[in-house]
C-alpha cells in the first residue's frame, strides 16, 4: 500500500470535571488525530500526547514535530505492506511511542474500512462487551472522593480505581473501602512514591486492593521488585512498560504482577498485542488503560480490551465520564458495567468533521 495524504490535528476538548493525579491537573484534554488516506479511504488515529510532559516525556507538540518532520515522510508516497511495513519504515526512528501509536491507529483503521473487518476481528478479539472500570482522580477530602466514586457506582462501575499520592493514600482508601466494602478497588500513583517514602503503600494491604498501579519511577524494576516482596497486593505496571521486551524483563524480575497495556505507551496496538500474548503464557493479567481518550481511542481501546487475557476491567469508562461533546460517534454508553466493542468495520466510530473544526487548534495536510 502507499500513503496519499496524511493529515494532523492538535484538539483541546473540555472534560467534564477536573482530573487531578500526582503529576498534575487537567480540565481540558489535548491530543493530536492523525488522518491517513489512500485509494479514496481515509482512516483516523488518535496520539495521546498530552499537552506537558507529566506522564511522559511525549507532549502534543513533540509528536507534531517527530510525526511531521520524520515518520509521516518515511512513509508518505512509499510502497509498505501493512502495519508491519509500517514499523520497519519507522524502526531506525528512536522513541517516541505516543506518535508512534498514533499513526499506527489510523493505518488500522483504514485496514479495516478497506477490508470490510472490525477492528476486533483484526486484533483478534472477541465478544460484543467489555466490563470497565473508572479512574477517579484525587479529591481534597475523603467525603468528596467517597461521593464521587458513589456517583459512578450509582451508574454502574463496578471496579473503581482511585489516584493516590504521598500524603493522600492511606485515609482516603479507608474512607472508600468503608463505604464500599465489596467494591472491586485498586490505586494508582503515577510513579509519586520512592522506595524510602512506600511505607504508607504497606498500610494499603489491609484494604483488600486488586492492585496497585505503578508506585514508584518508571526506569526503577529493581525497587519495584524490592518493594513487590514486601507487600502482598500485586504492583501493576503502567509507566514502567514501554515494549514486550520491558515487560518480559519486569515479570522475570517480579517488579509486576500484572500489567496496565495502553497501546500509545508502547507504540501502538501491534505491540500491545504482543505484551498481551506474552503476558498470557505466563497467566499474567492484563487490563486496558487508559489516557482520558476521545471517542476514537476509546473504540481502539474496547477492541483491544476483547482479547482473552484482558481478565481485568479496563480504565475505558463510558464517553459522559470525560466529554460532554465527543468528536466521534456513536458514544459510548454504560449498560450493566460494560461497554459495547465496536463491529462495523475499522475502529468502526465516524469522525464528525464539524465537531473537530470546533475543538482544532492547529492542523496541517502532508502530501
Ligand atoms: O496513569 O492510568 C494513568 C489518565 C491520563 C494519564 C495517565 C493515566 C490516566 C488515567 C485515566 O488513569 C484513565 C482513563 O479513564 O482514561
Ligand atoms: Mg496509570
């Protein structure tokens, strides 16, 4: 196959309410979607680059610059063979995964819209539903988080993760698991902790946690292994994982007992497939993250949340949960604790060019 057009857009779309984590606050979401086209099909992806670096090193505008500059022309106009023709062109390219991952979703999409197949199908995934969870962000008081998660078990969530950071983890999670004593709980803290400041993490194991997510700083197996052997709730990785090879490393240095798979952290689908059927041979548990998606993401997302060794609910909540105006549709809704996989063909969600007009800041056509 062979590119005709590439577009990009940088969009900033309000979320319904504040996200507060350890590495900051955000109320309204920037990211880039990156259109692809080629024999009349045009296929969408979405790059989960945030507008700082808080998360990662990767922020909108450095995925602009990597994705304008060097990897849309690596491929645009050259003959590749699918989304593995696409990772050789790209592969003497270092980092940068969010871009990454971000292109590779739209060539998916356009794969599937020319093949007439689902996404799922192409992954690999079955089932029509996908029970999800809910990422709760930190709240001032334990009164307001235990009124908030009560909001979203009230709709329906039935695995509620909640952020956590020095100083707020110990009472706040009491405070949750004594209003809510059967609720399937985890935390996450966003790489805030050091092997010398995990002592309240302890505490946590008396709370009966399903996980908790990622404690100390990304590069850092080694503490995480330390710290593993001290606690007996399993640590999940998010941050530390950005390959199979990184997550081969971390289970065989037991730093993780179950693993967070975000495709945009690890440069697309195809690898996170990949840390999905690594993680199954072992019988490690895995769940799809996530990284407050449009509607976009979220439909590659509940694709990939429907492979078999997604034992765990996933952080894809329904689309009221982040936006009151989505720039893709249908939405997403709530039915029973689970969402509905998409089945028409690629990501298998319509892109509403008007709504992205309204919520664009920057875009630019490469031909
Ligand atoms: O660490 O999982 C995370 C959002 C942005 C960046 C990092 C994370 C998150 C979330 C929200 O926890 C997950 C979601 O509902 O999309
Ligand atoms: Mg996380």
């Amino acid at each position: 196959m062979r590119l005709e057009r590439v577009e990009l857009f940088r969009i900033s779309m309000p979320l319904v309410g504040t996200f507060r984590t350890s590495f900051g606050e955000v109320s309204q979401r920037q990211c880039l979607l990156i259109a692809v086209s080629s024999q009349g099909l045009t296929g969408w992806g979405e790059c989960v680059a945030d507008a700082w670096p808080g998360y990662s090193y990767e922020t909108a505008g450095t995925a602009w610059e990597i994705l304008e500059q060097h990897f849309v022309p690596a491929l645009l106009g050259q003959e590749f063979d699918g989304v593995g023709g696409l990772h050789q062109r790209l592969a003497r390219f270092r980092g940068h995964p969010m871009a990454r991952a971000g292109l590779e979703m739209a060539l998916w999409d356009w794969l599937g819209r020319s093949r007439g197949q689902s996404l799922q199908a192409l992954l690999g995934g079955r089932g029509e539903r996908v029970e999800v969870g809910v990422s709760v962000g930190i709240e001032p008081t334990p009164e307001a988080l235990v009124e908030r998660v009560g909001g979203y078990v009230d709709q329906g969530y039935r695995r509620v993760k909640l952020k956590i950071e020095p100083g707020l983890d110990v009472e706040p999670v009491r405070a949750v698991r004594g209003a809510f004593p059967d609720l399937r709980l985890q935390v996450d803290a966003n790489a805030a902790y050091t092997l010398a400041t995990a002592g309240p993490l302890e505490e946590l194991d008396a709370f009966d946690l399903l996980l908790i997510e990622q404690p100390l700083a990304e590069e850092d197996l080694l503490d995480h292994s330390r710290l593993q052997s001290r606690l007996s709730t399993p640590i999940c990785l998010d941050e530390s994982i950005g390959s199979a090879a990184a997550a081969q490393q971390a289970l065989a240095l037991d730093a993780c007992r179950v693993i967070n798979i975000k495709a945009g952290r690890v440069g697309g689908l195809a690898e996170a497939v990949a840390i999905h059927d690594l993680c199954r041979s072992q019988d490690v548990p895995v769940w799809c993250g996530g990284m407050l998606e449009t509607g976009l993401g979220r439909a590659a997302n509940l694709a990939l949340a429907s492979l078999p060794g997604f034992t765990l609910p996933g952080d894809i909540s329904a689309s009221d949960r982040y936006y009151a105006e989505d720039i893709a549709s249908p939405r997403f809704d709530l039915a029973d604790g689970c969402l509905t996989v998409p089945q028409s063909p690629g990501l298998g969600v319509e892109l509403d060019r008007s709504a992205l007009q309204r919520f664009c800041l920057e875009q630019l056509s490469l031909s």
